[in-house]
C-alpha cells in the first residue's frame, strides 16, 4: 500500500484527485494540504461529499510533515507555486507528480510563457513529461513527474500518430479548442462568473496561450522539426470538458480509412484512447467524469480533419496524473480509473 499526499487538495484537480485515490486499490491518503489555510478544517467540511470516507484535516503546507506521512506526493498548486516545494519532497526521496506546469518547459521557455523566472533550475532535466501514450518507458523510472496541461493534452494526442508517420505538413497545425470554466482552476474571477460565461462563447489568448509553449515543445520531439502551432482557445458555457477540432495538410492522398488505420495502429493497446469509426464523431458528453481521450477523423481534400475530446480535470488533469502514478509504481495502468 502507497501512501500519497495530495498539495492543493481544495481545488478542482485536487477534489478529482481524491475521488480516483479513494477507490484506487493500492494507495491510501495520508495527508491534504492547501496552499493557503487560514484555518484547518476536515477535507469533509470543505467537500462534503467525502463526509465518512476521508475526513482528514487540511492543513498549510509542510513539506517535512507530509514527506513523513506520504511516499508519493500529488502537486495540485497552481503554476509558479510548485517550484518552491517539489525540491523539498525530492530531497526527502520522495516521488513527486505535478500538475501544473512548473516543469514542463526549460527555465528559457518557461519565463517565456509565465513571466517569471524559475526558481528549481536543477530539477527541469530530471523531469518526465506524462503524457503515458508516448512516453511510458521513461514514465516507469521517473521520481518527478511533470504532468501535461489540459489542451496539450488534447491536442498532442490528436496529432501524434499522422505526425509521427510523417504524414502531415508539420509547418501546417491549427487548433481550434473549447473548454469549459473549470480550466481556468477554482477561484474568484469576474471573468468566470455565472453571468459572463452563461449564454456565451469567446475566444482568448489567440496564439498567445501559455500552453502554446508545451504544445510545440512535444509536436517538435515527435516530428524531429520545429513545429510553431497555431492555437486558439475558446471558453464555453460548460462546468468541464474540451472540444479540439484541428485541422492538418496531408502530404499524400489519402481516404479517412488509411488515416484512422495510423491512428488504431498508433494508440493499439492504449486504455484510455479511443479512435472512433469513419462517420462518427466524438462529443464532450462522451468523455465527462472519465479518463478518455476521444478521437475521431474526417479528410476532405488535402485536410486532415481531427476531432479530440477530453474531460480536462481528468484526462487534463487528475486522471492522467493517477495514470501516471500508476505506470511509475507498477500498478495496472488502468487502477482507480475505469
């Protein structure tokens, strides 16, 4: 039995992380922790639907303390705050998986798309990037895992197969992606009120994303090119969920049969994709509440035309870092999740 610490447990990642690690066979919680406690209440009191199924209290962060109570610690904090404690709990010899996206990018890149400078310099080429269909084999051995964010997700996974055949243009990637508010992390901003996103769709952040950095890092690591995708996302009226419609140039003739053969090829004995059968397309409803990755494919003419939908607290989040824990403590992959 692991025993696991969650920091961040009160936002959304956080609580989805609970929820998998409370019916996972071979891991008990030890220790939750927020980044900022005025005061320490149960973890029931804050989610009351864990009310007699773990009541912990959720204490300030103390990295000596958890490293005491936990052998593998979840990093659910938000960007630019995971830097400042993932070296105390690998000091301690412990395994730690983050979810944002401290380390994802080299101390370069990351001061590119988050403005600031990285503080753990030293421990960016020890991290792997869990994204488990392409990665797996490094994942086994990793000590601190760096998980991908939600649209990377998405998209990486949409495009991977055709661009690692070759098939596409890779000077040619537009993604157009739809997210629901729980992307933008629980707290108060006017911009993610009731009555600015009800009834609304807007697009932000065109090709300005702070994903936009991750997403050209992992397609150019797949193509053996430098790849400058152009990505637009979008905030939709929904709680959770994205939608990517990407649109790609084949460089040969092909039918939408020998594209979804590379893509059933590709992803052959990976759980948690899904590639759907010519004529059919997926939809958010399809992949809400799981760790799925729905694909599906449509070429008309030159273009390749890829639909990918992900639960983003999920597979964009909590999902794909239990994934994660499980590949690096040799568990059933699919432990927790289905």
């Amino acid at each position: 039995m692991i025993k696991i610490g969650v920091v961040g447990a009160t936002g959304y990642a956080g609580e989805e992380l609970i929820k998998i690690l409370l019916r996972h066979p071979g891991v008990k919680i030890t220790d939750v922790s927020r980044y900022s406690a005025d005061k320490e209440e149960s973890i029931s009191d804050i989610f009351p639907a864990f009310k007699g199924r773990i009541d912990l209290p959720c204490k300030k962060i103390d990295a000596e303390r958890i490293s005491k109570n936990a052998d593998l610690v979840f990093l659910a904090l938000p960007h630019k705050a995971s830097m400042d404690v993932a070296p105390e709990f690998l000091k301690a010899g412990k395994m730690v998986v983050d979810l944002s996206a401290d380390y994802r990018l080299s101390a370069e890149d990351y001061k590119t798309w988050y403005g600031v400078d990285h503080r753990d310099k030293g421990n960016i080429p020890v991290a792997v990037y869990g994204m488990p269909e392409l990665y797996s084999a490094s994942i086994k051995n990793a000590k601190l895992l760096s998980n991908p964010g939600c649209y990377p997700t998405s998209i990486i996974l949409g495009i991977a197969p055709v661009l690692r055949s070759k098939a596409i243009d890779p000077a040619h990637i537009i993604a157009d992606s739809k997210s629901g508010a729980s992307g933008a992390g629980r707290k108060a901003d006017v911009a993610l009120s009731f009555c600015e996103v009800n009834e609304n769709l807007k697009a932000y952040k065109v090709n300005e994303h702070q994903h936009k950095g991750e997403i050209n890092k992992i397609l150019s690591e797949i193509s053996g090119v430098s790849v400058d995708a152009v990505f637009t996302p979008h905030l939709i009226p929904m709680n959770r969920g994205i939608l990517s419609t990407i649109y790609l140039r084949l460089k040969e003739k092909m039918d939408t049969a020998a594209v979804l053969g590379i893509y059933n090829e590709f992803y052959k004995g990976k759980p948690f994709v899904r590639i759907f059968k010519e004529g059919v397309l997926p939809q958010i409803r399809g992949v809400v509440n799981t760790n799925y990755c729905d694909i599906g494919l449509k070429v008309t003419g030159s273009t390749l035309v890829v639909i990918s939908c992900i639960d983003n607290l999920l597979k964009g989040a909590a999902g794909q870092a239990v994934q994660n824990m499980n590949i690096m403590c040799a568990f059933n992959e699919t432990d927790g999740l289905l």
